[in-house]
C-alpha cells in the first residue's frame, strides 16, 4: 500500500469514486503509470550513464572525450541512439531467429525489473513488495537466461563462448552478492525495500554499511560482485574484447545492440542503487517517508540519486583502473575468497547482533 | 597456521593493496592532469592554424620563392621520382621559367632538391594538408606567368 501504485489507486478512486467496474483499471493504472515513467528515468540515466563513463575515461586518460553535441557534449548519447536507430538490422542467416529476437529483451526487462522495487527515495518505489531483496536477486539471474539465448541463437562460437562465461559467471556470483545482502537482512529483520531504508538514518553512522565490520566487508563484497554480475571490467569476460570479438552480442546490429547497450548501463544504475539503499541508508533524511512535505520529499530522491551516482562514478573509475583478470583467477576469487568471506560476514553478524543485542558499533551515537 | 593459510590472507592484502594504488593512480589523472588533446581541425585556440602544430623543421609540401632561382635545372634532375617539372625559354637576351611545378602527389619528401639548390629557391614549407577530390589537384603550378631568372651575380655588377 505504502507505494507510488497505491498512492496513485488512491488518488484514481478518490478522483473518480470507487465502483466494481473501474476497480480494475485503476489498479492497472497505478502499476503501469510509474512503471513507464521508471522505463524512461531508467533509459535517460542509462543513457547519461555512457556519456559520463567515455567522459571520465576520457579524464582519466588526459583526454577531451565527446564535447561536440551540445554543451560539453551532453546529448552525444542522443545523438548515438539515433544512429542505432538507423543502421542496418542484420539477422544471420543461419540464427535461430525467433530466440535472436527475444533475446535483447529479456536481457532488458531483467535489468528493468529488479527497478520496481528499487526505492527511490521518499515515497517513489513502484511496488514496495514484501520479499523485496529477494525478488531483486531472482529478477537479476534471470538475466542470464538472455545472454544464454543470444549466445546460443547467433550460432557463433565467440557469441556461445560469450554466453557460456556469463552464465558460468552470474550464477557463481549470485551467491556472495545473496550471502551479502542478507546480512542486512538479519539487521533490518525484513526483506521490504523500503522498510531496509526507514530503518538506517540519514547520517554516516546510522547507514548499514557501519552497523559492524563484517557489514563493510559485506558491502565491498556485493559491489565487487555486482561489478561480475552486470559484465563490467574487471569482470567482463562475457564480452572480453581481446578474446571472444564481442562477446554474446557479436551478431547482433543495430537497435537489438542499442537494447543490449542499454541494458548494460542500466545495470550499472540499479546495482548501484541496490547498494546505495542497502547499505548507504538510500534516501533516508530521518523523516517519515509518506508524511512529510513534496518538497522533503524530492529531498529524499535528491539524496538517493547523489548516492547512485557516486558508486556508478566509482564503477565507471574500476573499469578504467583496471585490467582483466584471467578467467581461472575469476573463478578462485569467486568461490575461493568470496563466498567464504560473505558466509562468514553471515555468520558473524548474527553472532553481534546476539552478544550486542541487536546494536551497531556506533549505537551509542545514533541513539 | 599452514603455508597455504598464511598465503590465502595474504594474497587478500595484496590485492585489496595493488587494486587501491591502481585506482589511486587513475584519481590523480582524472582529478588533477589537464588534456592535453589537440583539438585539430576547427578547435585550434585563437590565432593557431594547422602550420603551427608541427615542428620548425617539418618536410611539408616544397615552396618556391621565383625571386630566388637562377633556373638550374639541379632540383629537377636530383629528383628521385621525378616530380619536379621546369621549363627555362629565351625570349631575347633574357632567360625565363615558363613553368615550375611539383607533383606533390608523387613527391616522397626526400629534400634531395632542398639541398641542391644554390640559392634555397625551393624549400619545405609546414603545409601538410593535402586532402583534395582529384589528384590533379595536387600537381602545384607554382608560376602562373613567366618570370625572369634570378641572376645573383648580375646584380652585384650593378650596385
């Protein structure tokens, strides 16, 4: 109920009067309303997403970077979506063509998913679900099913290498990304998105990355995974460009690349939005959420989103620090280091949270 | 604590350490270091052109300065490909090129014909932006109508 969808169902039936015929609709409406309007947000931000990482890189490397649209190249991302838009649509001859096709969309509607339950600060979260956290890590492995279905339909071997790693690689780091999140869950006592927010506080110390040590340790780990699971360098084996030629989506052109473009950069926004709501406090000001003022409000999402984008920056920056791992050193980093780790910050969170009573190791200070 | 224990926190210190110089590295030259990107074509800067970006003694396309040459005929034959075409006439008593030109298409910038020439008629100048849609184009006419030679000595005689 506390959601955007029920916050706009109550304003249809008030507006409207309530009646059997037009329950329906507007119940529809309050889903899909917010739901397109997250569609675009996340789009935008996506899209704004490549145009700060070739800007940044381009920092990084002493050079300019795209400067050329508009004020300091800010609507280059426009400008390379209408490009997709206009190339050629190749589909191979040999390709399972109707999985060719599907493929780029599941690979999307994954990404956008988990944002249904991504808090945006305030009361903007399109479904406050129950088994929010858990809904998001099973949204997020569906993604693999697409990078599979690309790989295999495109009946190319580099495309089905791709496609191979990145299912060998998501799967195996759900687990510590899983093992991290759900220490914040024996905090919070709750799998609700919004309610993990509402119970951090709006400064440092009252954030879950600082309840304990194994808590930081936990947040560090979720990032470094969620860096494998989205595909990003130093993890970019699915699409390593000096081994396979692009990875799963060698065979695609055109806006079917636009899709799977897209969706990358969008992954990067919802885990790092995953992280800043888990462990930063998201956009928790100390005010009640639902009851205060539009103006606190937007507050709320103006904090949420300078917390996104700082990890996203932060993402941005590992990629262009540093190199590719080998894939065998991947594998080891993964079930040799950080799956013991994250089981064991499991662990030891509960065994603090039983010596201390539930308190962080700041509870004097925040009270 | 076995050796294979020792090592595995070690090999955790050691890459929680590589990995913060690295990025260490990156945040000074994301932060602090300057472009240093030469816009070419159009974003030069105030009163910089093409000639100014590259060095004093670059082997751009070859000058003449028609006051200079004496018509010696010595850059033409030096010419290892032949790009240098010149007609000398006598019209009366007076010597006259009739025709300088350098296919700058063929030329290879050896500078055989800059270092034989006497007097330095012919010379290197910076330009180098010879992007043209015929390549006749690049066959540079450097007189369009004759010119007396130059005569060095001659001169001298009369002051």
């Amino acid at each position: 109920m506390h959601s955007l969808a029920g916050i706009i169902y109550d304003f249809l039936v008030a507006r409207f009067g309530r009646s059997d015929l037009l329950d329906p609709l507007f119940g529809l409406a309050g889903y899909l309303i917010p739901c397109f309007v997250v569609l675009g947000v996340v789009s935008t931000i996506s899209g704004l997403l490549t145009y700060f990482e070739r800007k940044v890189s381009a920092d990084i490397q002493n050079r300019i970077g795209p400067n050329r649209v508009g004020p300091y190249g800010i609507f280059q991302f426009v400008v390379d979506g209408i490009k997709l838009f206009l190339k050629e649509d190749i589909i191979p001859d040999a390709a399972d063509k109707f999985l060719f096709r599907l493929a780029p969309y599941i690979v999307f509607s994954s990404t956008i998913l988990a944002a249904i339950v991504i808090p945006f600060g305030g009361p903007f979260i399109i479904a406050d679900l129950n088994i929010g956290l858990i809904f998001i890590i099973v949204v997020s492995s569906l993604v693999v099913v697409g990078f599979l279905m690309s790989g295999w339909a495109s009946n190319n071997k580099w495309a089905l290498l791709g496609g191979i790693r990145s299912a060998a690689q998501i799967i195996s780091y759900e687990i510590p990304a899983a093992f991290s999140l759900l220490t914040v869950v024996l905090i919070a006592g709750t799998f609700s998105m919004q309610e993990i927010v509402m119970k951090q506080g709006p400064w440092p110390w009252n954030w879950f990355l600082f309840h304990n040590p194994f808590t930081f340790i936990a947040f560090f780990i979720f990032v470094i995974s969620g860096l494998a699971e989205i595909n990003r360098l130093p993890f970019d084996f699915p699409e390593a460009e000096s081994e396979l030629v692009s990875g799963y989506n060698t065979e695609y052109s055109g806006m079917r690349f636009g899709v799977f473009f897209l969706a990358e950069f969008a992954n990067i926004f919802v885990s790092a939005s995953i992280a800043a709501a888990v462990f930063l406090g998201g956009g928790n000001i100390g005010l009640d959420p639902y009851k205060s003022g539009i103006v606190y409000q937007l507050l709320m999402v103006l904090v949420f989103f300078a917390k996104v984008l700082t990890l996203c920056l932060v993402t941005i920056w590992v990629r262009w620090s540093l190199p590719r791992l080998r894939i065998d050193q991947m594998m080891s980093m993964c079930w040799k280091y950080f799956i013991p780790i994250s089981f064991s910050c499991l662990g030891l969170t509960a065994v603090w949270l039983l010596i201390f009573n539930g308190n962080g190791i700041f509870w004097r200070i925040s009270g | 604590m076995t050796n294979e224990g020792v090592r595995y926190f070690k090999n955790i210190r050691e890459a929680i350490l590589t990995t913060a110089k690295g990025m260490k590295i990156t945040l000074k030259y994301w932060v602090k270091e300057p472009a240093i990107t030469i816009e070419y074509p159009d974003r030069l800067g105030k009163g910089r052109t093409a000639e100014d970006l590259v060095s004093e003694r670059y082997r751009g396309f070859l000058k003449l300065d028609p006051s200079k040459c004496i018509g010696c005929l010595q850059c033409m034959r030096a010419c290892p490909i032949d790009c240098i075409l010149i007609k000398v006439e006598k019209i009366g008593e007076e010597r006259y090129l009739t025709r300088f030109d350098v296919d700058q298409s063929k030329c290879m910038y050896c500078g055989l014909c800059v270092e034989v020439c006497p007097t330095g008629a012919i010379t290197f100048s910076k330009r180098f932006e010879g992007a043209c849609y015929d390549i006749g184009e690049l066959c540079i006419k450097h007189l369009q109508e004759p010119v007396s030679v130059a005569r060095p000595k001659a001169k001298k005689k009369e002051e």
